[in-house]
C-alpha cells in the first residue's frame, strides 16, 4: 500500500479533440498510463502537440478524460473535497496567464488571496520568492515586463502557497542558465521536503536532476523511468539520444505500439500499482493520505471552506478592480462614452433648424409709397376701425413677415419671383414666398364676405414655394408658415374687434392628455436612445473583458487555483453592476439636469429601469463571450446586431409605422417594449404599477433571464 | 562536405595574414552578416531598457551560426536588426555586403529566407496556397514555385498540398513555416527557433538539411535554439547574455576553452562570469565587460561542423589568445571562397561603398508586381475562407437597408382616435352623411375624410373618450358638440360677422396624446389636413371656389421633392453612406492588427513587402468588397424599395465607393493606431453612434448649436451626406458647389487619414 500513496495516477487514459467520424478528429491521449511518486519531482518531456498540455490539465481537473481514471492527491480532480482544483495544486500554464495590468505584487497577491492566506504571510513568501527568482520590483506592471520576467512571474504565483502538488508547464523556457540552475536546485529542496513536482520541458537535459523521466510522444508514453535508468539502458551520453533512439523505435513500428506502454521493460513497478490502486473510486476509500484538510473534523472544514470562498471572492474583486482601473482605454470607454454619446445626442439631435432665410417678394409693399421700408415702420397702422364695424386692413404683409421672424424664419427681400424660385433652385434658400400687390385688401374681403371671386381669393393668398427634400427642415417651415398665419391672423382680427380665431380652421387643439402642445423630437427618443446606449456599452465592455479574460488564460489558471466559475461570474456581475449604476445615474444626471429633460414619473423607476436594461446588455455580452472565440468574431456579432435592433426598436420612427410582422419581430427585441416603458414613465408619469411600465420590466427580466439560460446551456454542453 | 571544410582549413593554415588596419568596410562586407558596436534601447530617453549594448557579431559566409541565448537576451532584437525591421540606435551592420533596409541591398526580400518564433501562416490558407503566397512575393515564376513545392513536401515529409494550415499538427505547422523560409532557396537563413517542441526525429533531419546547404558554401544559416546542446553542429555559436555576446566561437573550441563536456555548462561558466564581472564593474570602469566579446572573434569558417571532432580542434586554444591575426586569415580565405558568389567584389575597390548587387536591382522591379498579386491574392482567399466574415461582408448591408425601408418612414397606421359625436347620433359606429350638397351630418362628412391611418372608436361622452386616451388605448379624442354642423354652416354664412358663440361651437376640440413626438404630430396634421379637404370638398359641390375653405397661404408645387416628403427619402442618403463608411471601418480596423498579432506582418515584411504595398494590397481588395457592398446597398434601395434617385447615378455610385474608400483609411488609422484588437474594436463601434448623430443623417445640422456645426462639418460623413441627398432628390450636377464638396471633403479625408497612417506606422517601426 505504502508504495502506491502515488501523487498522481493516471490509468488508461483516452483523450480526443473533435468527433471520431469527422475530419477534425485528434486523439491526443491514447491509453495512456503514467503513476507520479510523492516528493518527487517528474519530468514529461515530448515535443510540443504530443499531449502534454492536455494530460496536465486533465490532472488539475481543467478537461476531462474520454476514458480511463485520473486520481490525484487520493481523490479525484474535479470531485468535491478532494481539494483538486484548489489549493493542494500549485499549476502554472505554458502561457503566461497573469492579468498585464497587475503589478508584480499584486499578481502574486492575488494567488495568495484566492488561497486564503494572510496578510503577512503573502508578504514575506512574497520577499522569499522575488530574492529566489530574481522578479523585478514588486511595483512594475506585468505588461511592461519583459517574456522572461513575466515567466519567472508566472512561477512565482504558482509557488506562493507551497502546495502539496506544483504542476509546472515549462517554466525554464527562455530562462537564463544561472536562474535556471537555480530554480531546479530550488525544486530540489522542495521535492526533499516532499512536495510532488511535474515539470514538462523541452531542455531535455536539464532533466538531468528529475528522479523520474516520462518520455511522452503521440499520446503515449514511450518510457517512464529514472534518468540514470534510461542512459543506461538504451547506452547513450545524453538523454537527448535516448529520447531519438525510443522515438525511432515508436515510428519503426507503429504497429506494436499498443503493446510498448503495457510491456514490464517500460513501466514494471507502476503496471502493478495501478492494478492496485484501481479499486479506489473515490477520495473516501483512499486511506493514505494525510494531508492537512483531512485531519480537521467535518464542521471545521466547512467553515475553512466559507472562509476560503471569502477570501477568493475578495482576491477575484481585487483583480477585476485593479484590471478595470489600470486600463486606461476600458475606463475611458466605460465612464466617459456615455457621456460623449449622451452629449452628442442632445446636443445634436431634435433641436428646431436655426437661421432658416425665406425668401420674400413683396409685392404689396414695393408699390407702396415708401417701397420696402415700410415694413420697418414702427409705427405703421394697419388696421382702422371704421364706424360701421367693418375694418380696414393696410400693409398687412408686414404683420405676416413680423410673425414670421417670431417663428425664426428670416425674410430676404428679392425683386421678382423668378429671382427668389431660382434662389431656392439653386439651394441657397430653403423656400421663397410672394404676397401679392393687394394682398389686404383682398384678404379683408375674403374674410367680410365669405364669398368671393377667384381672383380675391388669388390675391389675398401667399403663394410659398418650399425645397421639400429636407424632410425635418421642409416640415418645420410648414409648421411655422402655418403658425405664423395663425397668430398673424389672431393679431389681425384683434385690432379689428372679432373673436380671434374666426379665421382659423375650425378646429382647436386642447392642451394635450401627455406631453407639450409642440412636442420635441429630443424628449421623443431621449428614452430609446438611452437604454441602447446603456444597453451596448454594457454588452461591449462585458465581452471585450471575458474573451480578454479567456484568451490570456487568466480564466483557466484561476480556475486551477481553486475559483470555481460561478464565482468569477458572481464578481464580474457584482462590478459591472456598480459600472451600470454608475453610468445610468451619469445618464441620468446629464439627461435630467444638464439638458433639462422633463419627466413627469418616477426618477427612481427610471433609474432602476435603465439599470435592467444595463445588467440585461451585459448577460448579452456575456453570451457573445461564451459563443464567439475571438474579438473580431464578438465585433461582428456585436455590429450585426446593433444596427438592426437600432432600426426596429422604435426610436427613431414608431413601432406602429411598421407592417404587422415586422412590428411582432420589434417587439420582442430586448428594447423595445422597455423603451415604451421608459417613454411612459417620462411623458406620462407612469408609475411601477401601469401595464406598459410593467411589460417593461418584465420584457428586460425575461431577456436577463433567456441570455443567462443559453450561457448556461453553452457552458454545460461545450465539451472540455 | 567535409571535404570542402578539410581545403578551407587548409587554406586558413597558408593564407598570408592581414593586416590590422585593413579590417574596412568592404571587410565587413565579405562576411554574411556583421555587426560592429551595436546599441540599441527602447522607452525613453531618460529611462531606456537596454536590449544591445556594444555587440559586435560576425557571421561568415557558408557557415551554421548557433546563437544562444535565454528569451529576454535581445535575440530576437538582433535578428530584427539584421534583417532591417528594426534600426540600431548606433553601431552599423553589413548583411550580405550591403546595410540592411537600404536601396539595392535586397534585405529584406530575396535574398534572405526567415522563420519567426511564431508559426505566423495563414490558418486558412493550405500549404500550396501559403508557398504560392511567398513564392510571388519573392518573385518566383509559378512554375518554378510548383517545383519547389513538390520538393519540400518530400523532403519535410509534409501531408498533402490541399491541407489547411489550421488542420495541420503543431509540428507540421512548424515544418510548413520553415519551408517557407527555404523557399527561394535564400543566400542568408535566418531561423528563430525552428527546433522548439520539433519531434526529435525532425529535429534531427531539419539540422541535417542545414548542414547540407551549407556546406556548398555560399549559403548561411543564422539560427536560434534553446536546446544548447543541438547547437553543437552549428560551426560557430555566439552566447548572448543581457546584450551583449559573451563568446563567439566553434563549440569545440568553446568545450575546450572552458574544459566543460557540455555546451550548457559553458554557457553557465560565463553566465556566472559575466555577474561575476557586473558586480566588480558597479566599482570599476563601465564598459569593462566589453574584454569577454573583444577577445574572442569570429571562428567561423574555423569550426570544425562535426561532432566526431568534438574533441579536438587544435586552434582552439589559440584562438583565445591570437586576436587579430585569426580573424583576418579567416576573411582572406572567405574572399578566395566567395569571391565569385558575390558578385566579383575585387578587394581593390575597398573605398567602394556602394554595394554592387546587379541582380538585385532587377528582382526589385520585377517583384513588385508580384508582391502585389501575392497580397491581394492573400486577403481575398482569408476572407473567402472566412464563411462568417463574408456574411457580414455581404448579408450584413442587405439586410440593413432592408430593414431600414421596411421599418422606417412609413406612416404610422392603425392609430385609434376616440370619437365624440353629440352632433349626430351614432348607431354602431355608422355616421351617415350625404356627399351632395347638403348641410346636414357635417360632422359625418368631416369623420369620413380623417381614415386614411387612423381608427374611429365611437363613445358615449367624453370622460370616457379622455380616460380612454389616458390610459394609452387611444391617441386622442376628438369631440363635436350637439350643434355642430348648424353653427358651421352659420359661421361659413355669416362670415365675418358670425359672433362669439358661433364660432366656439363650430369648432372640433381635439386632445392628444403627445408623447410619442412622431405620432402626436402626424395626428395634429391629419386633423387639420382632414377639415381642409372636408371644407374643400364641401364648397366644390356646393359650387364655391374650394380654396375658400383653406387658409390664405398656398403652397405651390415643390421646387424640389414633391408635397408629401417621406421620411425615408431624407434619411437614406445618410443610410446609404454609414453602411458603406462602418462596414469599411469594421472590415480594416481589425485586419492590420491580426496580422501584426500573429507574426505575419514581421514575416510579410521581411520578405521585402513594403508597409506602402500592404496598405495597397488591402486597398484594392477592400475596394473590391466594396464595389460588391454600394451595388447591393444601392441596387436594394433605389429598385426594390424605391427610393427616389433623380440625379446621376454615376455620381452616387462615385461618391458611396470614395465613402466606403474613407472608412476603410479610417479602419487603418485604427489599426494602425491601436496594439490590442478589443482597443480597436471599442474604438470602432464607440465611434459609430456619435458619427451617426452629428452628421445630419437623422437631424439636419441646420438644427444644431452653432460650435457643434462646426464640427459636425469637419466630420467625415457630413459633406458627403449634403452631397448625396443634393444628388438623388434635387437631382443636382456634380458642378454644383454643394455636390462637389461632398467629393472633395471625402477626397481630403482619404488623403489625410492616409498620411496619418503612414506617419503612425513609420514612428513604430522606428
């Protein structure tokens, strides 16, 4: 039994990338079997791609094996209590895998965090290790360092909690020699202290100083074995040779090579433990090991566990924070972008056209006596009250064009008509008008009598000219012209004594249920406009961070320490939230009080809205993280979807303009229904409890809701 | 082989010495590869991280360099200044007699062959496509690439020619890479690392072919290697150590010097030596440790290439000690050797800078063209195999313009008005009027000309109508009072002289619901258009002139556009031009910084691609794509969906490309710009919503604070937005100012987004 206490077994193992009938099938593992002493240190060696990475993280419990049984440290990986992933394993990758924005003490600090260790204990491992590998000042940033410096970090973070277990993957690569020597005499010591080592390296020299050798090659180990063993056996000076000699050997006979791992020469003390240990299916038959978890009692493990989940939660806060806050560009985009956007849609959108010229002929006023300068006449009179109540109208062209620049429409005088058509043909003006030369008079008659002549009617109209392909522009000198009748008319009937609103069209406008009689574009799509902001910020930020995250294997590494994914979740949710809230009440502030939005309802139910829709964009990037392997991927997704949801989801032109389908289809867009919501809560002062505010919220929920399910059932069903 | 070593040797031992003073440029010139008092730093000035400090280096020709060195060292640093990717801060390098980066000295390009650390292929590409790709970039006829490749594949044992890089094995990529690098079959190879996480069988046989092309003696081969111990085949290694070397010598001579068996053990002894001496230079002279590299010299063609003769090398020891006079026999035997190999370089014309490569000077005119199709060839076949970059390409602005005339513009329909009818009495929503010229049930007459979006609810009085409206079920009410229709009548009769009350109880009073602006606005004008047309309609059958009923203003036939403006017809230009400007930025902004990422751009470059020909290669394929993208775009918006186009299509067509033109030189400002891909991607898309409000696509910039016109005029779509709608709705020429201000803004933008590129990239490379 003593024999077989092994650190690592590995029995049978089978490994493949892709589907056995397709074309991008890969074994990597084929039955293989490997046993690793304790206080050992084990050297792997095999070219790059034989499945060394692979076996390795099926030993810290990162993968799964297709078939066959992995135990580690007695139990096996993956499986509760057996502290494997966790702290009992020190594992360092092959790829760098540290946060660039963390300092160097700060990298080693947050392993130390997610291992639950204390303050001081971090500190002096700290001064231990950067005197033992040589690291650069605790205060440099990783992504300032040089490849070598960063490796000797790397190594660092995996030593800081003197595992039971330290899983190096090439941790010599591109070291100079002194510290190379120096980190195996280093190892040495540990695995004397006994400390398991597996260290995987191409220097297949250095391995010189291992206690025992497995040569691994297309999935399978060639030979297990002490250096000396291996030189002596295969008669060779350096195990370099000996490697050459047994890879000639696999490829000779590819035939037998089934028959070479299970041969007594190969492995003849391991065959027979594994036949031992293979009766041992979980950590609880497994009596040997000792280890420092086991000996407490049940109830004191539990609150080691609580105290060991807090103290990864902090160490995962920590990082995220310090990642967020150092980099300058993600911060920018986080905190200043919605203001930029926020500024640059109140300032740019919905504000009537300024300075608008009209172009005027003014018939009526040239042949006056005093030609054109009548009309600057202050003290012009225009209408006379005459005794038997009829009135008498002069110059009221003049009146009309006041108006008018009320209504910000500036006349520019032109001559003749032709002149003014050809000013707006040309695109100079946007419209040109013409009053004829009795215009008054011809409009008092057709005002007295009700009945006039066609030619009355010609001459008491203003005939207007507009260049209608500016759609918001045309539709605003429309709006005016009309207005500026309206009041010039009102003016008008005033001085004359008759209800003001004689002349006008029969119809009369009450103040409105919601909103202003002259309602702005800005308050119209201020709500839409800020859920998708809010929306895709969240939903960038949050995906640009997680493939980040997964890419550099951060992810990876700190799963192998022990943090289990819903944790890194539960703490990107958590900060990305307080992001959320920051930017809405940002929004907010800039929307209510910098631009003086008005809104009637709840600020509060506005905020926590808002708010929603920010969590709901950011389980959407979470999506694009989990379902898109690569930035450009999760851009292109990001962009196709953008655009599209913009255009439907009604803020720009109402819902209720589209075709029946097409408004089916908008509605179940995440942003929909909850810009209406938003809309009525603003203009309507709807409160949490109205329907339309209520669909809101449960539309943002459901969405929050769907997102996180396909989330899940990625995750579940991705094979690792 | 090992003949030709044995006459070298021989002629080393009987070759008249030099001179010391002779040791001149055209010297350094005959060497493969030599570098004098090389420094180089990065960061700043006041704090620079030290990569090279005095190096001297001397690589002879038809020689294995072995150099080795930890990662961090400056290796790959050097390699870069050889190869003319980077510049040296001071110091000077001769490459195969001419400096590297100048006019003539064909490095970078043909005459050198390199195999970054990465893999740096195209994943998508297969392995006939990638050596192809090269081949023309070299220069090669496609004959000859074809002939190279069949014999690459044998002799590197490589799968088939149809397999993608990104299926192949990690070892087999490898192999793949380093044929590349063998492909024109270079005077000077440079390998980084081309033996990490190799099979020990290739290692074995990639280090047999080395020695086999140098050993006709007018090939060179510069390699990098972590496994110190393979590096015993190399005829010289030179162990680099923070900068600096701190031995260039045969291996045998090294093993002896030292009296270590191992090359690893050497290079430690050093290493320790080399600390050693820091700590004493912290006291002493700086510049002192410089001894170690100044004694020892270039062994080159000295070294014995096999392993059998491990043990002895008899001049080793000398060569420790004999300074001068080894380095110069060793030149003197590589000028009988080479003297024909490059280019007859009589040692006469010692003074003569200029290098004389004839050859060269014709492969530089001829391979720009191949460069070129090599390139564009590249960038097409990535985004073919792109299945998802070619939906977004291409589905991507269909469906945008699709969805933006399906969804946008139409006016809103089914909008419920709640009715009030005390003029009339109602039965089951049917209001009865006569169309003649009758003055009874105005009110129905009136009704029945407001239906073209809008749905009549009837009821029974007014709280309810207005608490229907307040509860959103309706959008507004409209309300006639019992003696409607007789007080109308009486206000047209009496005109002016109608009194007070007539004219209030003629009236509609209307209440809307005006918080959906675009809606609230549309029922306003339909409410008021619909009486007009009622009045109208009234007094024509009654025989009146019918623009009695309208109010005194006329409004003619539009100039331009017609009476009924669509929304869609103001926005589509702007629509039309932001999906051709982003789909640009979004295609380029991440192009160049892939290719950086993953070596290719380093490989690209120094196979003697220019950053100019990059930028062209990407160019035209981009404005390919695009031609593809305005055709789709235009053809949906202006056929299928009918948007009105009354000017020259010419024009439309010319200013969509040059947008599309622009934003792809933005995407490389981008690119350029930015070292991560997600700072580029944030860039991109945090760059689109803004853009999108501020150029009057959606807002005329008529409505926009004064300063903020401003700038949206210096924006890139603004102009040329103007200049689009001036084109298809007012049918303008390109003579008009308006119009040719578009083309000229987008021209200025491409010109200067352009130069910023190239400025960006030229302050990086140096």
């Amino acid at each position: 039994m003593a024999v077989c206490s092994a650190a690592v077994i590995v029995e049978k193992a089978n490994k493949y990338y892709g589907r056995p009938d397709k074309p991008d099938f890969k074994p990597v593992l084929k039955d293989m079997d490997m046993v690793v002493d304790r206080g050992i240190i084990y050297g792997l060696l095999g070219p790059s791609g034989c499945g060394k990475t692979t076996l390795l993280s099926c030993i810290v419990g990162r993968r799964k094996l297709d078939s066959g049984n992995v135990w580690v440290l007695g139990g096996r990986p993956g499986e509760k209590g057996s502290g494997v992933p966790g702290p009992r394993v020190g594992y360092m990758p092959q790829d760098i895998a540290l946060v660039g924005e963390f300092t160097v003490r700060d990298a080693i600090y947050y392993f130390g965090r997610i291992y639950g260790m204390k303050m001081e204990k971090m500190m002096e491992r700290f001064e231990f290790l950067s005197n033992l590998l040589d690291l650069p000042s605790g205060g440099r940033l990783i992504k300032t360092l040089s490849g070598g410096q960063q490796r000797r970090v790397s190594l660092a973070a995996a030593l800081v909690h003197e595992p039971e277990l330290l899983i190096l993957d090439e941790p010599t690569v591109g070291l100079d020699p002194v510290l190379r020597e120096r980190i195996w005499d280093f190892l040495a010591e540990q695995a004397r202290r006994g400390t398991t080592v597996i260290i995987t390296t191409h220097y297949i020299d250095e391995t010189k100083q291992a206690h025992k050798i497995g040569l691994l090659r297309d999935g399978q180990l060639l030979a297990e074995d002490s250096p000396e063993d291996l030189l002596r056996k295969f008669d060779c000076d350096t195990l370099e040779e000996a490697f050459l000699k047994l890879a000639m050997r696999q490829h000779e006979m590819p035939r037998r090579r089934s028959t070479l791992t299970a041969s007594p020469d190969v492995i003849p003390d391991s065959s027979m433990c594994t036949g031992v240990d293979s009766r041992y299916h979980s950590r609880d038959d497994f009596p040997t090991i000792t280890s420092s978890t086991d000996v407490l009692t049940k109830k004191d493990k539990l609150k080691g566990n609580k105290k060991l989940t807090k103290s990864r939660y902090k160490a995962v806060f920590i990082k995220s924070i310090q990642q967020f806050a150092r980099h300058p560009g993600g911060l920018i985009f986080s905190i200043l972008f919605p203001i930029i956007q926020v500024v640059a849609f109140f300032a740019a959108v919905g504000h009537d056209p300024r300075d608008l010229q009209i172009g005027v002929v003014n018939d009526e006023a040239a042949f006056s006596p005093f030609g054109l300068k009548i009309c600057s006449n202050t003290s012009l009179v225009t209408t006379v009250l005459q005794e038997d109540e009829t009135c008498d109208l002069y110059m009221l062209s003049c009146w009309f064009l006041e108006e008018m620049e009320k209504k910000m429409l500036f006349p520019t005088v032109f001559n003749s008509t032709e002149e003014a058509r050809n000013a707006v043909a040309t695109g100079k003006l946007y419209g040109a008008l013409h009053f004829s030369r009795n215009f008054s008079s011809a409009l008092g008659k057709r005002v007295a009598d009700g009945e006039v002549d066609d030619d009355i009617v010609e001459d008491s109209s203003v005939s207007v000219w507009l260049d209608m392909t500016n759609h918001q522009i045309s539709n605003f000198m429309k709006t005016q012209l009309h207005k500026a009748y309206e009041s010039f008319t009102r003016r008008a009937m005033i001085a004359c004594g008759r209800p003001d609103n004689l002349v006008q069209i029969p119809v009369h406008f009450e103040k409105p249920v919601y909103g202003k009689s002259e309602p702005q574009v800005v308050s119209f799509m201020a709500p839409g406009i800020l859920i998708t902001i809010i929306y895709f910020l969240s939903a960038i930020v949050t995906s640009t961070l997680m493939i980040t995250d997964r890419l550099e294997g951060v992810w990876e590494r700190s799963a192998v320490a022990g943090v289990k994914p819903k944790e890194m979740l539960n703490v990107h949710i958590t900060l990305q939230s307080v992001v959320i809230l920051l930017q809405t009440i940002e929004m907010m502030a800039l929307a209510f009080i910098g631009y003086g939005i008005p809104s009637v309802g709840s600020k509060l139910v506005c905020g926590l809205l808002l708010f929603l829709q920010g969590i709901c964009g950011m389980c959407y990037g979470f999506l694009l993280s989990v379902y898109c392997n690569s930035h450009t991927m999760s851009f292109f997704v990001a962009t196709g979807s953008f655009y599209p949801m913009i255009l439907l989801c009604g803020i720009l032109w109402p819902l209720e303009g589209m075709s029946y389908t097409l408004r089916m289809i908008s509605l179940t867009l995440p942003f929909t229904i909850p810009s209406i919501s938003l809309r009525d809560i603003m203009e309507k002062g709807a409160t949490i409890m109205d329907k339309s505010v209520i669909y809101g919220f449960l539309t943002t929920i459901a969405w929050i809701v769907i997102t996180l399910a396909l989330i899940y059932l990625r995750l579940r069903f991705k094979k690792t | 082989m090992g003949d030709a070593k044995e006459s070298k040797m021989s002629q080393i031992q009987f070759s008249p010495p030099f001179e010391k003073q002779e040791s001149s440029v055209w010297q350094k010139r005959q060497q493969a590869v030599c570098v004098r008092h090389a420094f180089k730093h990065y960061g700043s000035k006041k704090r620079p991280n030290h990569v090279l400090s005095n190096l001297n280096m001397t690589v002879a020709k038809g020689t294995i360099y072995g150099l080795l060195g930890a990662s961090g060292c400056g290796k790959t640093t050097l390699l870069s200044c050889i190869v003319g990717r980077r510049k040296l801060n001071s110091g000077e390098i001769w490459v195969l007699g001419g400096k590297p980066g100048t006019k003539g000295s064909g490095v970078p390009g043909k005459r050198v062959g390199y195999m970054p650390q990465e893999i740096a292929l195209y994943g998508e590409f297969t392995i006939k496509e990638t050596m192809m790709y090269f081949g023309w970039i070299f220069g090669m006829e496609t004959k000859e690439i074809v002939d190279r490749l069949r014999f690459l594949l044998d002799f590197l044992d490589l799968p088939s020619e149809n397999r993608m890089v990104k299926n192949l094995s990690g070892g087999q990529q490898r192999r793949v890479s380093f044929a590349v690098a063998l492909m024109h079959d270079p005077e000077l190879l440079i390998l980084d690392e081309p033996t990490v996480g190799v099979d020990p069988l290739l290692r074995q046989s990639i280090w047999t072919h080395l020695v086999r092309i140098t050993s006709s003696g007018d090939k060179t081969v510069i390699i990098t290697t972590h496994y110190i111990e393979e590096a015993r085949q190399a005829h010289c290694i030179g162990l680099m150590r923070s900068g600096r070397l701190l031995a260039e010598e045969s291996p045998q001579a090294l093993l002896q010097m030292y009296s270590c068996i191992s090359l690893e053990d050497v290079f430690l002894k050093l290493s320790r030596k080399q600390v050693d001496q820091h700590t004493q230079q912290t006291v002493s002279l700086p510049g002192q440790a410089n001894q170690v590299v100044e004694l020892n010299v270039t062994g080159g063609a000295l070294g014995l290439n096999k392993m059998s003769k491990r043990e002895e090398a008899p001049y080793a020891a000398e060569d420790a000690q004999v300074v001068g006079l080894v380095f110069h026999q060793s030149k003197e035997v590589l000028i009988v050797d080479h003297g024909a190999g490059s280019n007859g370089d009589i040692p006469g014309k010692v003074t003569d800078v200029t290098p004389d490569c004839d050859d060269c000077g014709d492969c530089l005119n001829f391979t720009s063209r191949g460069k070129i199709k090599a390139l564009i060839q590249k960038n097409f076949l990535r985004m073919w195999r792109n299945i998802g970059v070619m939906l977004f390409i291409f589905v991507l602005p269909v469906m945008q313009v699709i969805l933006f005339c399906l969804a946008i513009g139409r006016d809103p329909s089914g909008l419920k008005l709640a009715i009030v009818n005390d003029d009339v009495r109602i039965i089951d929503g049917y209001c009865p009027y006569n169309s003649s010229c009758s003055m009874k049930n105005l009110s129905c007459r009136y009704l029945d000309n407001l239906n073209n979006h809008t749905i009549k609810e009837y009821y029974a009085n007014l709280t309810d109508a207005l608490k229907a409206v307040e509860d959103g079920e309706a959008w507004g009410a409209l309300y006639f009072n019992e003696n409607y229709t007789d007080s109308l009548v009486a206000r047209l009769a009496l005109a002016d002289t109608a009194d007070n009350e007539t004219i209030t109880s003629s009236e509609v009073q209307v209440w809307l619901d005006m918080s959906n602006q675009q809606i609230g606005l549309m029922l306003n004008r339909d409410i008021q258009f619909s009486y007009r047309d009622f009045a109208k309609d009234l007094l024509q059958t009654c025989e009146y002139n019918p623009k009695l009923g309208d109010i005194p203003i006329d409004f003619m036939d539009p100039i331009y556009g017609n009476k009924n403006p669509s929304f869609t017809d103001f926005v589509a230009p702007g629509v039309i031009l932001t999906i051709v400007f982003f789909l640009a930025v979004a295609l380029t902004s991440s192009a160049l910084i892939v290719e950086r990422m993953e070596g290719l751009l380093d490989r690209s470059w120094v196979a003697g691609v220019s950053p100019g020909e990059i930028l062209f290669s990407h160019v035209v394929t981009q404005f390919v794509v695009m031609c593809g993208q305005t055709a789709l775009v235009l053809i949906f918006m202006i056929s299928v969906f009918g948007v009105k186009n009354n000017g020259n299509i010419v024009f439309v067509i010319m200013l969509t490309l040059l947008q599309g033109l622009c934003g792809m030189c933005f995407g490389f400002v981008i690119s350029a710009a930015c070292e991560l891909e997600r700072n580029a991607i944030q860039l991109a898309l945090g760059s689109f919503y803004p853009t999108l409000l501020l150029s009057g696509v959606i807002w005329p910039i008529e409505g926009m604070p004064w300063v903020l016109r401003y700038v949206s005029l210096c924006l890139p779509l603004t102009l040329a937005t103007n200049s689009l709608r001036s084109i298809l709705t007012r049918g303008w020429p390109i003579t008009d100012p308006e119009v040719y201000m578009g083309f000229v803004s987008t021209l200025a933008w491409i010109a200067l987004f352009l130069i910023v590129t190239l400025t960006i990239l030229k302050f990086k490379r140096n």
